[in-house]
C-alpha cells in the first residue's frame, strides 16, 4: 500500500479555512431555508401543501378544470393564476369538486369533504382558526388585479390575499362533521347527539361504539361508525 504525502503551505492554509467556512455558512442557510419552508407548511391556512389542477362540475353540467386549495380559514375554494389567489365567487353554482382525488360540495357557506356517500352520508368540513401567539394583529388581506379568466363567472376579479400567515399567528385546526339522512344534515359533535338521530337502533349503535371504542373526534372512527349505520338500517 502506498502513501502519498501532501505538504500544504502555510499560505494555503487561509484560503482553505474560508472555503470551510463558506461550505459551513452555505449548509447553515439551505436549512435555515428547508426549515422556514417547512414552517410555512405547518403554519399554512391551506388544507393541502400545494395548489393542484382540480375538477369543477358545475349544476348545469358544465366542466371545469382549475389550479385550486382550499384555504380552512375563510372556508373558501380558492383558485391560483399565475402567482395570484382569488377566491370562488359563486360557490352556490357548484355541484362537486374534485380535489387531490377528494370530493366537496358547497353547504351553508363552506365546502365538505364526502367521507361516506350513502344512505346515512358523512362528511368532514375543514376549518382552522388564526389564534395570536404574541401581540395582537389582524389577518390582513392585500388587494389585486386579475385578468380575465375562462372561469371569471365563478370567481371574484378583484379580491387576493397573501398566502403566508400573518406574523404572530398560529393555524390551529378546529374540523367538525356532519351526517345526512334523508337529505337532511345534522351537525355531529357528541355521542348523545349522534345516538338521537337513530332512535330505533340507539342501543345497538351505543353497545357499538363501547365495543369499538369509537372516537366520534376522530374520522377513521366516525367512518367505521357511519358504515355500521349504513349496514344496521339496510
């Protein structure tokens, strides 16, 4: 085995101590960076990560296709063009949507995820609320312009926002769910709640959920829970 020796100058040795310190200093911003980006993502008022083409079925049958989030705190389907967010303006003309091989319809002013589509349906709606973690502020929007668009019919032409959350501020997720039966919809937020709108099966749902252990705050639970319905009532 042989060795090969290399003599360094001392005058070389000040060169190669920047360049160290650069590779250091180089390394420190990129994480600073994943790590500010990861923030955003956690801190962000979007359901999703990223904004996706998604498919808008309209009531009169029409379809359309647009690059869309739905942001949990102003309950809004929100469209992206070309850097700029604009909100759905006429929701109530909606029939589904299809977004991240997820389905939503429009109910009082929000959009639901489906869960279950059945006899007994469930859906979950999104929500999160902006909860200062310092000194006060407002969650503040910024004006822009938009162009015009093959949609301009279903979304506002002047109204944006600034994606990022407002400095000071915290997202904190606060979804709740909603069973329809008989093209009636409840909103579900305790046991004794749910247990009311099956009065002729009550004992067998309850004896259910003890057997199960069903969370009715969490949604694998409430699916299972549902599904059990679906099959008692036929």
């Amino acid at each position: 085995m042989k060795f090969k020796i290399i003599i360094i100058k001392r005058s070389d040795i000040v060169p190669i101590r920047k360049m160290i310190i650069s590779v250091i200093i180089i390394f420190c911003e990129v994480t600073q960076l994943a790590a500010q980006t990861d923030s955003l993502i956690k801190r962000s008022q979007f359901l999703f990560p990223d904004f996706s083409m998604s498919v808008v079925k309209l009531k009169t049958g029409q379809t359309i296709t647009a690059n869309m989030n739905y942001n949990t705190i102003t309950q809004k389907m929100t469209f992206s063009q070309n850097g700029t967010l604009t909100d759905l303006n006429k929701p109530e003309a909606v029939d589904t949507i299809l977004l991240q091989n997820k389905k939503f319809i429009f109910y009082k002013n929000a959009f639901l995820e489906i869960l279950v589509n059945a006899r007994v349906s469930l859906y979950i709606q999104h929500k999160s609320d902006l909860k200062s973690s310092g000194r006060p502020g407002a969650y503040g929007t910024t004006s822009h312009t938009l162009g015009p668009t093959s949609v301009s019919i279903l979304y506002s032409e002047n109204k944006g926002y600034d994606l990022n959350v407002p400095e000071n501020f915290t997202v904190v997720p606060s979804p709740f769910y909603w069973v329809r039966i008989n093209n009636f919809m409840y909103r579900i937020d305790s046991e004794r709640q749910f247990l009311k709108l099956f009065s002729k099966n009550g004992e067998e749902i309850k004896q259910f959920i003890n057997t199960s252990h069903i969370n009715l705050k969490k949604q694998e639970d409430l699916i299972k829970l549902v599904n059990y319905c679906n099959n008692l009532i036929g």
